[in-house]
C-alpha cells in the first residue's frame, strides 16, 4: 500500500514503513518554545531536577510573544530565559530579532524531511517547506529536550486541491480563508493536510506559508506542501537539501478525505468574530468602522506581504480615525523593507512601525484594543477576547484588504492590481 508523505516521514525517522493511526516512538529534528511557553518548560524541569538537555543544538527559543518587556515580571521572565539559554547553550533569538515562524525558517532552520515540535500551535507554518512540524505543549517539549524523543499517533491525511486562477488582489490569506469557510475550525482535527493542486504551484512562498500558518485553526495536527522549485529557490542559500530530505506521496496512498477548492472567482476574504472559520467576502462587510489595524505578524510578516500592502498606500494618507501598526516578521524583513523604499511609504502614510512581537495579536502588548474597538489584522486568530477587551471585534483579512481598509477607516474591498 502506498504512503502519504507523513507517513514516509516518519517511516524515515524510525526506520519501518507505519501508516496513519499507528503509535510511534520519534527522534526529532529540532524543538523550539518561545517566551509564551518556555517558562513553563524550565519550571518543569527544574521540579523533576533534569540537568541535562539531550541536544542543545536542536533546541530553539525565541523570546517573541512579550518582546521587548511591556512590565517588570515580563522583563524577569525573559531574563530567566536568556540565563537558561545560556547555560544550557540553547539558541535565544532575543528581543527584535523577529516572530518564531518568520525567523526560524529565514535562518535555514527548517528543511523538508524533518520532524519538528514546538511549543506554539502555529508551528505548522514550517510545512511550507514540506517539514512535517507539529504543535506540543510545554510538559511535551521538557521531554523531547531531555530525550530527544517523543511519542506520536501517525495522523491521517487530508488531501486538499487548490485549482483555478486567482485575481491579483487574492493572496494566500484569502484561500486559506476560503477553505477554512469549508472545512471549518475542527474539519482536520489531529489529522495533517496535504495542499496541492496547480494554483499551489502558482504562488510565492510567502503565501505558502501564511496557508500553512492557518491550518493550526482548522485543527490540523500539521499541514505539508510538497517541495518544489519555489522550495528550492528559497532554501537555496539558507541550508542544503539532500534527494533523501523529499518525500511526495505515492499515487495510492491513501487518504481520509478529498477536497477541491476552485479560485477561479474567489473575491477578497474576511474572517469575521469570534471564528476564523465565519468568513464572508469583504464586500458583504464594506462600511463597517476600524479603529486600528495590523498588518503583519507571523501569518503575513514577510517582505512579498508588505510589498502588498505598499502598493495601495503609496503617496497616499491613512484615514486620521484609523491606527495602522506594521509589525515585521524579522529584524532582516524590516532592514529589506527600508532597502526597497517600503518602510518610507508605509511610515509617510501613517503606519507605526513596531518592533517583531506577536504583542497585539495576543492582547498583551504594543496595541492591545479597548472597550468596543474595532481591529483588522492580518494575524490568525480572532477570538472573543484575545486582541484586548472582551467588547472589541477583531476581523481576519489579507495585507491588501488591509492597507486599502486603512485609507478609509473602514471595511473597504481591495481593488485588483495590474
């Protein structure tokens, strides 16, 4: 029988051919944690007096999430951190040097083939470079930095074909969006989705990894785009892939569920509150007031989604009612930004330009919302209550609906671009 690329993943890792719903004991590749969820790791371990870590070179912290300290007791806790790092020759991306599943994948971290945990759910992003990376907690990440190793259910496979041709103001926020409206928040439960299809093919990496970013929200214990030359140009300079690093899947693997998802006349997407999976075209919202506005973060914080955004503010003023926060995805995304002429443009509109941090996608930091405000943003997750107060909205959309929103101070739909 054949195998889906999961499954030859980690038939690679424990040397046997396993299919999905077996139990598997795994060496992994790489274990990163953030600030987030890192204190809690080091506290575990401390109680149960582990003094070792199994391979401080596949372990990864990136102080992310309340970076730069916003108070005293986040400033302690980063410091503690740092200490551990350091003494246990952990790799810290500190303060500014960028948000995980930007900064991870730009420093030739990640590599397709490999098994990669982290505690923060939206690891899966990494299957953009046709890794498998799965999200875990901070008790499962003390294990595998003291082991190495950990224990997995094989998970299913769902194959999702994307066809079609998209408009030039659809980006991969806006499909991810649309098949998120399909499968909904809990349609890939601990299963790991397989994207494929020629309008795949078609888009830049950027997109690619904002998709992936999203398939955290529909459950999914992963999600996998197999490697191409897109892939490959990318990697190209950050890290070497061997012909034993690629898997595809075979022609009769088998599969939990099939889904098609035309782009063909797909319009600019919205998620609306309190469910990323309630999305309506932005249209059906149009006139709804936004008191400020994100662009950026780990689900669109790199370069090609700000070069999006430029492109409808360029010489032009954001509404006066509106905040519009900027927030790259790297230290190196910024410098690229300002290299290209993006950063003026942004900034002479009136955006703020924000240090890396996943601050106000989390409400911690660095534009939390108020009682009954209005947020659009280009982050993953709007739940009731996680941006700031529990009164404030906060709307899911691309870079494009966006940038163009904040000229008007309110729900606009993106115009297409020649």
């Amino acid at each position: 029988m054949g195998q889906t690329i999961v499954e030859k993943i980690f038939t690679n890792k424990i040397g046997k051919r396993v299919f999905a719903n077996d139990m598997v004991w795994s060496n992994v590749d790489l274990m990163m944690g953030t600030d987030g969820t890192v204190p809690m790791t080091i506290s575990i371990l401390e109680k149960n007096n582990i003094n070792t870590i199994s391979d401080s070179a596949k372990v990864v912290f990136v102080n992310d999430h309340f970076s730069p300290a916003k108070d005293i007791v986040n400033a302690n806790t980063l410091s503690c951190i740092k200490k551990f790092a350091n003494e246990y020759k952990v790799r810290l991306f500190d303060a500014g040097e960028g948000i995980c599943h930007v900064l991870i994948p730009d420093k030739g971290l990640i590599k397709p083939g490999m098994l990669v945990v982290g505690a923060d759910s939206h690891v899966c992003t990494y299957g953009a470079l046709g890794a498998l990376s799965i999200g875990i907690g901070s008790s499962d990440l003390a294990f595998a930095m003291s082991t190495g190793k950990l224990w997995f259910r094989v998970p299913e496979t769902i194959k999702i074909n994307v066809y079609g041709k998209k408009q030039t103001n659809i980006s991969g926020k806006d499909i991810v969006l649309a098949i998120l409206k399909k499968v909904g928040v809990a349609g890939a439960s601990y299963s790991v989705i397989e994207l494929v299809g020629e309008a795949m093919t078609g888009l830049n990496i950027a997109d690619r990894f904002s998709m992936c970013n999203m398939a955290a929200e529909m459950g999914a214990k992963g999600v996998i785009i197999p490697y191409d030359e897109i892939v490959a140009q990318y990697l190209k300079d950050k890290v070497q892939v061997e012909q034993e690093d690629v898997f595809y899947a075979d022609k009769d693997a088998k599969y939990s569920k099939c889904i098609d998802i035309c782009i063909d006349d797909l319009q600019p997407q919205i998620a609306c509150p309190y469910a990323p999976d309630n999305v309506h075209n932005v249209n059906d919202m149009e006139g709804l007031k936004i008191d400020q506005i994100v662009i950026g973060l780990c689900t669109n914080g790199r370069l090609e989604d700000f070069r999006r955004a430029s492109r409808y503010l360029k010489k032009k003023k954001i509404n006066e009612n509106v905040r519009l926060l900027i927030i790259p995805g790297s230290r190196e995304v910024l410098i690229q930004m300002i290299k290209e002429g993006i950063a003026e443009i942004l900034v002479e509109a009136g955006g703020i330009i924000c240090p890396s941090t996943c601050g106000p996608c989390v409400g911690g930091h660095m534009g939390v919302l108020g009682e009954n405000e209005v947020g659009l943003y280009t982050s993953s997750r709007n739940f009731l209550g996680r941006c700031g107060d529990k009164t404030a909205n906060v709307y899911l959309c691309s870079p494009d609906t966006a940038a163009y929103s904040a000229l008007f101070g309110y729900i606009k739909e993106p115009h297409s671009q020649k």
